[in-house]
C-alpha cells in the first residue's frame, strides 16, 4: 500500500491587532479675572498632571473663532488614556490648585477621548 502524501501550506499567521489605549484630552477654555491671583495655579500645575503622563499641547496662544463666541484661552493636555485624565482631575494636588482656579477665572473644562489609533 502506497502512502498519501500531504503537502502542507502553512496557513498564515494571524495577526493580532492590539490596538493601544486611546488618549485623552483635557480642556479648558477660561478667562482669568485675578491675573495676579492666577500665577500659583499656572506656575504648578504641570507638576500635577506630568506624573499622570499628561503634557500640554495647547496652552494659550493665538485664537480666532470662525464660529460662535471666542474665549479667551484655551489650553488643551494630553494624557495616555482617558483613565490617566481622569484620574489626575480627581487627584489632591489638582483639587487644591483647581481651587485657586475656580477664584482667579471663569472657565468650562471637559476630557474628551481620541479616536484610537
């Protein structure tokens, strides 16, 4: 008796797509009405959000609006996941320097998540 021989092709290997976690952006959009009162908040508060991975991308600069009513600054950071952003937001040192904030400005903040990658 003959045997079969079988060739083998092997298949290709799938590939697994691990889609790294998709970042987060935290923004503000204020107006300082203390400017004096704002320098504590402005001077530390990258010391607060560094060890959460975040890292300004915007921090004022120039503005136009093309629609509706322009702020007067807008400051945007970065943070690896959305979990990082939120978790710097809710940490003691952000709550206390938030305060000085909340005195020295008018401002509406939000985190948004970024499309994964």
């Amino acid at each position: 008796m003959m045997a079969a021989v079988v060739a083998t092709t092997p298949l290709p290997a799938l590939a697994q797509t691990v889609q790294p976690p998709a970042s987060a952006i935290y923004v503000a959009e204020f107006e300082v009405t203390d400017m004096d009162g704002i320098k504590p908040y402005s001077a530390n508060v990258e010391s607060t959000f560094a060890p959460f991975g975040g890292r300004f991308i915007v921090r004022g600069g120039r503005l136009v609006s093309q629609e509706g009513m322009a702020t007067k600054r807008i400051v945007m950071i970065e943070f690896p996941s959305f979990e990082q952003a939120q978790a710097w937001y809710d940490s003691a040192a952000y709550t206390e320097l938030r305060r000085i904030r909340h005195r020295t400005a008018t401002s509406k903040v939000f985190t948004v998540e970024e499309l994964a990658r």
